[in-house]
C-alpha cells in the first residue's frame, strides 16, 4: 500500500526522491518522508501528511545535500499516522536507514525479544522493529548488510518490500520484496529503486522487478548482486525494457488524474484490442489463449477472482461468457475465496483480475488455485507485476499508467479483455456463425468512437451533479449486463465523494430498498433499450410513484423513459453485452463532478491506497 522510493549514483538525491514520492502518492498519502545521506550524516525529515507537507519541512529544517536517498510515502498499519510512525526509520545505533511496504505480522514477539536485549523504540511500527533486528543480527553475527537482511528475513513472518542502508556504507543499499513490488532502475552507475517505475522512467528505461523472496546489494561501481533470501541462491537478473512514457504519468492539463484517465477510455480501449481484434479477417488474436485453448475448451466452469472494481468487471464478465460462450462461471472475491475452503479442480480455469497485478487477496487466490491444479489465467495492466509472473498464461490490458487511486479504464479495459477472450472462445465452439461473429468484432471495434460521444455528454453530466451533490444517500439499479455496472457506479460515488450508494438489480429494489424512496432519494437508472428495457420502465414508475428522483442512463434517441426521469443521459447504441463499456462512463463523470463539488480528494480519497498490498 505505501510507497517507496530510493536513489544511489552521481546525481543529487533529493529531487529524484520527492518527485518519485510524488508520482507515488496515489499508493498511499497519510504521511511522508525522506532521508539523504552525504556521505558524513544522515538527513531525516518525515511527517503527517502529503508529500507537499514533506517538502515545505524538509526545505526548512533539513540539508538536501547528498547521492544517497530514501522516501516513503505511507498507508498506515501500525500506528497511526503522525510524525514518529512515518517511514524512514532508524536503527538504535542511528547506523541503518530503512523504509518498508508491507506487514511483519510477527512484529510484537520480536520486540519484545529485542526490549530484552536493550533495545528502544520511538514508534508504534513493525518497521522500526524490523530494522532494529537487522542490527541485532549484523552485530550479533558480525557480518556485512546484506547477510543481516537476509537472516533477518528469514526470521520475519508478512509481506515487504524494503530499502535499507548503512551510513558506515555510503555506496550500497540493500533492497528485498515479498507480496509487495519492488522495481530497480539500472541507469549508468546509478540505481534506483521504488514501487514502480514511473519515479525513474525519465532517467532510465532498463528495470529489474524483484521477484517473491529475492533480495538484491545494490553498490556503485558493480553490478547489482541478487540473492534468494530462504537459501542464498544465485538469482540472476532479468532486465525489463519499460515502455512507459513520461506524458503517460502527468496530468496533461486535466484538473486531476481521474479525469484524464476517464477521458483516455477511447485511446485505452483500442490499445487494448489492438493487434488482438481484426474484423476484417474475422480473427481474435490472443497468444496466452492460443498456446492454452484447450485448458478453456474443455473446463467444467470459470472462476473469476477479483477484488473491487475489478471484481466488478468480472461480474460482467459472467454474462459475457455464459452468454456467448455457454461456459458456467463463478465470481469470487478473492478476499473471501481463500478462506472458505473452496472446491477446486483441475478441470476448473480461474481468471485472476487486478489492475495493478499486485493485489495481495487476488494473489493468494491464484496460489490457492495452482495447489489445487486449476490453471490460472491473468488479466492485468501492470507489466511484469506479480500476478503476470504467477499465472500460467494471461493478457495485458494495456491501459497505461493508473494514478487516481478510484479505478475507470482499468474497469473498460478489463471488460475488453474478457470480451475478447469470451468471443474467441464462442467461436472455437462453433457458436456463431462467420457473418455473426464479423458483426460482432466490427461492433467492438467502434466502442472507442462510441466511449467519445458519451464524454461529450459531461457539459449535461456536471449540471446534473451540482443537483445532487448535498445527497446523504443514493440508489443505483441495473438488469442484466448492466447490474454490475450499478455497483461500480455506487463504488465510484462512496470512494471518491464519501456519499452512501448502493447498486441493486433493479427487479430487487422491491424486496427491500424501495423503502428508501423519498422525494430525497437520487435513483441512478441504467435504462438502455436493450434486454430488459420494459422491465426496467417498469421499475422507473415504481420509484416515481414513490416521488424518487430518477437520474437515468438511455439509449440515444429515447422516449419512453425520458417521459419519467428528471434527467435522461444518453449514450450511442451497440449490442447488449457490449452496453457496460458505455454506460459506465456517465456513472464515472458524475461521481467526479459531485466530489470536485464537495471538494474531496478526487485522486486520493481518504482511508484508500490504488494497490492493496497487504490483507
């Protein structure tokens, strides 16, 4: 959830380090800090708040001098967020440097085994813990940093990733990942380190992604070392060229990232089926779905694993396969999968989603599933993430860079992906004909157009929002493909403008929430004329019988539900299963503008980090 920065080499430290605190802010924003080395001291600033905060304090009370540096931006776990329990952290001696991303669950049997020893503690952290046991055993043990980390490590029980030096050593940090991601930028004999890559990627394009239980000594003037931590093994480094480009983590003149990233949707959709969807020769193009067709041919179901947004799309992904490829799927949540002893087979295929491909519950689902022998099938963005390396095929989704921590286009292109992926298989089954599955592909690939026309609609959309900004509650209703849509559209308005929403299939509200209608109740309506639009007319005349406000998402060129709402939106036309691309756009502008107008944190609301790292 935090995140964590770190620079080595011939440059000064202190604005790589800021700059990539701020490019990782969106991993977690509750407090802040920075510690740089210059060879003769350490210089240590750290507090409550933005990283904005840090860099007024450290501007007036710290030298910002100095090739070595370390920051941390963090989502707390252990204590609560203030001064004292922000990252870096000191060892005893005032020697060891560290910042930390993760959880040592067995934090309080090692401090008081370290009290015991003599040990102090300033802060409530499991970090501060950690590191003090790094001491412990480089003294104890009389070896060098990086042999301390790793028997350390193989004392801890959790997830980290972590960056440590040792003043005594002003050329070598030494870094280690498990759960938590970890990236080292290899630049021209200097280092950097941090939880992706966008803090380096203007200074080097050539990664390392650490893998589970691998720690690497990073010294100026060698090459980097890397070690895995439970049996010293040699690991040999595989150097990533990143794709990611500088314009791609900026705001580009949008008043905040979750407004640009909703307005990428139609270039983001498009790379994602780009070189996969070719309509004119009638192919879907999938290279972790060809090497492995039959594993989805001859599955008894599909389990999907997700957690939020993502789990979201999964459930559209339900539809999608069942109606187009007859195949039976599951939707779990992986937080939940793991831990009620599900049955799993090896005749099961279980799709893992997670935009960032670090999610911590999806993780554990996937390795529950590998032990079970199913074979487990990724869909995420990040390259070279966790998840990508853990399952046995999958698909990127080509997104770009995700910063505003409430997802959009991870949303649209996941839906893409799956799309995809149902429509080859409905084909392999033999389940369209030539000329069906041609309308079909042809259809896909004029969403990004279509995903346009609703963006023009946002003039309308922020209207509509100044009108219901003051709600204390609303109702959100869907049938069908679009059920799932009206709970992303009540994630969306909860996470980033703190009002109650709640996503309902529409036939259910009269089996409870229809007793929350008033003439103060917003009800967000999706109402396209597709699948069950007379049902859902049905449903628009229940509420405003009940004098409920009806805010409703429509197909261009509607009349019936204008007639009841008291706001219609509307969208282009497209087939049914394909609807959810369109329809959530609307949903995600206006939960913008409401809490643009309620002045919240659009990109980071409060309590939220963008990758769940830790359970």
């Amino acid at each position: 959830m935090c995140g964590i920065v770190g620079y080595i080499g011939h440059r000064d430290a202190y604005p790589i380090v800021i700059k990539g605190l701020q490019r990782l802010e969106y991993r977690g924003y509750d407090s802040a800090g920075i510690a740089l080395y210059d060879g003769a001291s350490v210089n240590l600033c750290k507090t409550k708040g933005k990283v904005e905060d840090l860099k007024k304090k450290a501007k007036s009370e710290i030298s910002l001098s100095g090739n070595l540096g370390i920051g941390h931006t963090r989502w707390a776990t252990h204590g609560v967020p203030n001064d004292v329990n922000s990252h870096p952290h000191y060892s005893n001696s005032g020697d060891l440097v560290i910042i930390h991303n993760g959880i040592i669950e067995n934090y309080e049997s090692i401090k008081k085994e370290l009290i015991k020893r003599g040990y102090t503690f300033e802060s409530d952290t499991d970090t501060e813990v950690l590191v003090n046991l790094i001491e412990e055993v480089k003294l104890k043990e009389n070896v060098m940093l990086g042999q301390a980390v790793q028997i350390a490590l193989n004392e801890v029980v959790g997830a980290y990733a972590i960056a440590v030096f040792d003043k005594k050593k002003p050329d070598e940090i030494v870094v280690a990942k498990l759960g938590s991601p970890l990236a080292i930028g290899i630049g021209d004999n200097e280092f950097f380190i941090a939880s992706d890559a966008s803090p380096f990627i203007e200074f080097t394009n050539n990664a390392i992604y650490l893998e589970d239980e691998e720690m690497a000594i990073i010294r100026l003037g060698k090459e980097i070392k890397l070690r895995k931590i439970k049996n010293d093994a040699v690991a040999y480094p595989n150097i990533l060229e990143l794709q990611m480009n500088i314009e791609e983590i900026e705001k580009g003149g949008f008043d905040h990232f979750m407004l640009k990233e909703i307005y990428e949707q139609p270039r983001a959709i498009l790379d994602t089926y780009r070189g996969r969807l070719l309509a004119k020769q009638g192919i879907v193009k999938m290279a972790g779905i060809d090497q492995h067709l039959d594993k989805f041919l001859n599955a008894n179901r599909i389990i999907i694993v997700a957690c939020g947004t993502s789990w979201h799309a999964g459930l559209v992904a339900e539809y999608i396969f069942e109606n187009l490829a007859r195949i039976p799927v599951e939707v779990e949540y992986a937080s939940e999968f793991r831990y009620r002893n599900p049955i799993i087979t090896e005749n099961d295929v279980v799709i893992a989603i997670s935009q960032s491909g670090e999610t911590a519950d999806t993780l554990a689902a996937i390795k529950l599933a590998k032990e079970n022998g199913a074979f487990v099938f990724g869909v995420c963005n990040v390259v070279g993430s966790s998840i990508a390396r853990e399952t046995h095929a999958g698909a990127y989704t080509h997104a770009g860079p995700e910063i505003g921590v409430a997802s959009t286009k991870a949303f649209t292109t996941q839906i893409t992906v799956l799309t995809l992926l149902a429509l080859k298989l409905a084909k392999e089954k033999e389940l369209f004909t030539d000329s069906q599955f041609h309308e079909y592909l042809t259809e896909l690939e004029t969403i990004p157009s279509k995903v346009e026309k609703a963006l023009e609609s946002n003039p309308l959309i922020e209207i509509i929002a100044d009108v219901y900004k003051d709600s204390t509650n609303c109702l959100y209703l869907g049938r069908g493909y679009n059920f799932p849509v009206a709970l992303e559209g009540a994630l969306k308005l909860k996470e980033i403008s703190y009002i109650h929403a709640e996503g309902y299939p529409a036939a259910e509200m009269k089996h409870g929430p229809i007793a929350l209608i008033d003439e103060h109740m917003p009800v967000f309506v999706i109402a396209t004329n597709k699948g069950h639009y007379e049902k859902v007319v049905s449903n628009i005349q229940e509420i405003k019988s009940r004098k409920g406000k009806i805010i409703a998402i429509v197909t261009e060129g509607d009349v019936q539900v204008k007639e009841l709402a008291d706001h219609c939106i509307e969208i282009p036309e497209t087939f049914e299963s394909l609807t959810p691309l369109l329809t959530t756009i609307p949903l995600q502008l206006l939960s913008y503008h409401i809490a643009v107008m309620r002045n919240c944190n659009v990109d980071q609301p409060r309590n939220l980090a963008k990758s769940v790292t830790v359970e």
